[in-house]
C-alpha cells in the first residue's frame, strides 16, 4: 500500500518478521528518538522510558526499561486487546443534539478522512462506528472539535482488516500518544498536539486480533484540520443512501446493551 496518499510521514518503514518481535524489541526511527541521549529516551506511543537492546546493521531497536510499559504499549504488547483510550460522559441529551447534528451533516467529509487513512472503511463500518460513538455518549463531551472526530472514530474502531500488501492480509490500527487517557484529553490536554499513530500489521495466526508480533511499521498521521471547509466528496449513491437510512432512525436508545464496534 503507499502511504503517500494517506496523509501519513513514516517513522519506521522497516518491516519487522514476527520472528524478529517479542524479546528483540522494536524500532524507533527518527532524529527525535532515534538519536541523543540514550539516557533520555521515551517512547513515542506510551511516553515510557526506553532502553536500547540492539545497535547493529539493522538499526536501533529498542525496548521499554519497566515491564508494565512493554506489557501494555502497542509497540510491544503481546495482548490483542491492547488498551485504547476511554470514553467516559454522562450523556447531554442538549450537547449531544448539537455536536451529533454537526457531525451528521458533515458526514461525507468526515468519511473521506477516514478513508484517506484508512482506505478499507467502508460506509457500513462508519455507521457501526457512529453507532458505537452514540451508545459512549461521545458527542457529550464540551469541547468537542469537530475536525478531530475522524480520527478518535478511527481509534475507536480498533482493529481493522486493511487489505493486501505485497500479497499478504494486512490489519490496521490507529492510536493516539500517552497524552489521550481518555477522550476527552484531546480538548482539555494544554502541550503539543497528541500524536496519531496508524499501525500496520500482518494478519494474527494464533490470536483473534494482531499483537505487536505482527507489527509491521507504524506512522503519524498528520491530522487534516480544516477538511470541513472543503466541499463534500463525491460518494457512491448506494452509500449515501445507506447512511441516510442510518441518520433517519435517529439516535439509538440509552440503554443500548451492546457497543458494537464492527470489530473485523
Ligand atoms: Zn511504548
């Protein structure tokens, strides 16, 4: 897959084998972490401190110094249910009607940049994904922004089947930097902007869903701030007439018992 046209800048492109992962840590590329004092290295995901393991023909790797770090950050973590952010708010029906309403009728341009990221995302998912959104109450928190909704929809969608690269069933994931707790961090957090990362992995053989023995490179995602300006892309009618009939039931009742993400 090129990553020229989905917005991204690679910080390693190297691909790990599987063989390669678990104990013999990952790669951290780029003159920001790759370089300077070793003493102070942190890693680019779960802020934690790093250690270099291997400095050799095939570059740096590392891995994280505290076991807690390297059980739970997606570079390392042997889980295929890696931690994603929260999303923890009471619902505001009030605030709800309006971040909700600007979110649908810019559905299109909202779909588009998740597309761009992820080429795989079909309409269906996107409603899955809306769907999920609702029953977290998401559109409660106060300050929203609505121009970084895509990408929290896309990190909240967790795993994903993302194609083929080179001949191989490729999976994708998206997750933001130590700073995204919850959801709600991303508008409250004062700094630099979190950074977005888009993993890709090969497909699990022995797990449901990917760990890091599948990674196979990672990226920040440059975040399109001002896609809502542009005019809306064109879409499949079959598509638009799919989501239409989604945003026509309305929003799904409160106590829906199950989140459904569309996982896979
Ligand atoms: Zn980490």
């Amino acid at each position: 897959m090129s990553t020229g046209t989905t917005g991204t800048s690679s910080d390693t492109a190297r691909p790990l084998d599987e063989v390669n992962l678990g104990g013999h840590g990952f790669h951290v590329v780029g003159a920001h972490y790759g370089a300077g004092d070793k003493a102070s290295l942190h890693c680019p995901v779960c802020f934690g401190e790093l250690t270099l393991l291997a400095d050799g023909g095939a570059g740096r790797r590392f891995r994280h110094l505290i076991a807690y770090d390297e059980e739970r950050c997606p570079l390392s973590t042997l889980s295929y249910q890696p931690e994603a952010p929260s999303v923890r708010r009471k619902r505001d029906a009030a605030l709800e009607r309006e971040q909700r309403g600007a979110f649908l009728e810019n559905w299109q341009r909202h779909f588009q940049v998740m597309r761009r990221a992820a080429p795989s995302l079909t309409v269906r998912r996107f409603i899955y994904l809306v769907g999920y959104a609702d029953v977290m109450n998401l559109w409660s928190y106060p300050s929203i922004e609505q121009h970084d909704l895509p990408y929290v929809l896309l990190t909240l969608a967790q795993f994903m089947r993302a194609g083929a690269m080179g001949g191989r069933p490729v999976w994708v994931r998206f997750c933001f930097d130590a700073t995204v707790r919850d959801v709600g961090d991303l508008w409250t957090h004062r700094g630099p902007q979190a950074r977005l990362f888009k993993m890709m992995y090969n497909a699990p053989r022995e797990t449901p869903f990917p760990t890091s023995r599948q990674l196979i490179h990672y990226e920040t995602v440059r975040r399109d701030t001002s896609f809502l300006e542009t005019s809306p892309p064109w879409m499949k009618r079959a598509d638009v007439k799919e989501f239409q009939r989604f945003a026509a039931a309305g929003r799904p009742p409160v106590d829906a018992e199950r989140a459904d993400t569309g996982t896979s």
